[in-house]
C-alpha cells in the first residue's frame, strides 16, 4: 500500500509523522473523507473547496493549488490500484515545538490515504438502523464552528463510545440549546407530511458533501425542504428519517432512542434518495 506524503509516495511502513507535528500534539490540521466510485473521485472539487475554506477558517496556509491536491488524490488512487474506495485527505500545521503558538511550524504536512472501506453492512440499508441520543453535546458553534473539519473529533469520538458501549453503530448528539446538531459521523435529515427538514450549520452540524448532494436530489425530486432547529420529539414523530454521510451514503433509520420511526420500515421517500444517490455518484466526480 502506498501513502502520499508530503510531494511523494512512500510504502505503508515508511508513512511517518513526527511526534513533534501539531496534528499530533494538538488536533492542529484538517481533512476531507471522499469516496472512489468506480474510478470516480466523487465531488473532488467540492470536497477541496472545503478544504480550502477550512484552511483558511484556521489561518493555515497550504502551499498546493487544487490542482495539485487533485492530481496527488488521484495518483495515490492510480497507485493502489482501486477502482472503488475511500480517500482520507490530512493537512496537519507541521513539525512545531511544545507551545501552542504555531510560529515554530516549518510547513504545513500533506497526507493522502487511499484503501478500501469497511461499509455499513447491507442489511441496514434494506431493513434499516437503529440509533439512539448520547449525552455527549455536540462542541458550540461559536468555540469551533462545525464548517471546520478540523483534526479535533474527540467530542464525536466520545459519542460515538457511548452508542458503542450500549450496542448501537451510530447516535444522535444535540447542541448545547438542546436541538439536533447532527450524529457522529453522518448529517440529519427528517421527512414530516412530505417535508425535508435537515438541522443547519448554526445548530451544530457538518456542511457535508452528502448532504448538499442530498438537497439537490430534493430538488431533483421536487421534494421541498428547509432548515429548521429539530427537538428530539420532531425526530420521534417523524414520517422518515435517514443519515447522510461520505461512509454511510444515505442509511434509512428505523428507531430512535426505542421508538419506531414512521412503521419501523424504512421509508419510500428515503428509498428514492438512496436510488438516485447510487445513479450519480459515478458521473458527479473527477475520473482518474
């Protein structure tokens, strides 16, 4: 397997971060989860652009174009041979020193991580998920504002510990007022008398890719949808809820915190998504 590392490919074992790097000691960086279909990056620019904004957000200057990010994602995809797969994209500050103050980092470290993935087994995607709300809250968008994906995920880490140790693959984490902010991993989407309702940005949660992807097949569809602050009773009463994420897709979600969404079946609407989903992932991307 190869990683690219800072302008070259290098073997697995010789993919080496220096312990003095302020990803390592600070959670100082960013990254971009994307996925390979079919030898498809999908949405390659959207997923840079954000990465470029999330740069910015943390004022961390990245000496690449998009360019040439772009063409490094799909060299290390061309280098392993996948056709279909996931593509880890890391930009950590550098070597530093011990401080908080980032004026010792020399430059700016790019690792690019393409393999296969381990998917939601099939049988959630047809019969659906079952999840639950985690006392973890997701962080305040004023300390951190969730539209940095940044290197600092402890806070979706220990959620996702407290779903794990009850016997759940994902949960669903509020904000500090108490709303839906997003799950774990994956953004929120509610169906109520025909209505997309998804939480914003402002309560917590990730602008992700899918998600966005989600909204134009709302378009798409002529399903009419908004954001709105969600209590946990608006998902409880729900008609349908689904997730969305870059590893997760579109997951139909059958119950919540052991009430039964809708009839406890996943719903047509979220059937129609994840049918349409599945038809452009390969043609909404960047070939190798």
């Amino acid at each position: 397997m190869k990683i690219y590392l800072n302008d070259k490919l290098v073997d697995r074992e010789d993919a080496k971060v220096s312990v003095f790097d302020h990803g390592l000691l600070y959670g100082d960086g960013i990254f971009e989860g994307i996925r390979l279909y079919d030898g498809c990056v999908f949405k390659l620019d959207e997923h840079l652009e954000r990465l470029e904004y999330s740069a910015k957000a943390i004022m961390l200057q990245m000496p690449w174009s998009r360019e040439e990010i772009a063409e490094a994602v799909c060299e290390t995809c061309r280098a392993n041979g996948l056709k279909d797969g996931y593509i880890r994209l890391v930009v950590t500050r550098g070597v530093g020193s011990l401080g908080l103050s980032i004026k010792n980092c020399d430059k700016p470290q790019l690792i690019i991580i393409a393999d296969t993935i381990q998917l939601y087994p099939k049988e959630f995607y047809e019969n659906g998920l079952k999840i639950i709300t985690v006392p973890t809250r997701r962080s305040n968008p004023a300390a951190l504002p969730p539209t940095v994906k940044s290197l600092n995920y402890l806070n979706n880490i220990l959620a996702k510990i407290e779903a794990q140790h009850l016997g759940y693959h994902e949960a669903i984490m509020l904000n500090d007022q108490g709303y839906i902010a997003e799950c774990t991993g994956d953004n929120v989407f509610v169906v109520h008398k025909g209505e997309l309702i998804t939480p914003a940005a402002s309560a917590g949660a990730l602008r992700g890719i899918t998600r966005d992807t989600a909204l134009e097949i709302a378009e798409e569809l002529g399903i009419p949808w908004r954001e709105a602050n969600l209590t946990r009773y608006d998902i409880w009463v729900a008609d349908e809820l689904f997730l969305t994420g870059t590893a997760a897709e579109i997951v139909p979600i059958v119950e919540v915190d052991a009430r039964p969404i809708g009839n406890g079946k996943p719903g047509p609407i979220t059937g129609r998504f994840l049918e349409v989903f599945r038809r452009i992932v390969s043609k909404q991307g960047t070939m190798l």
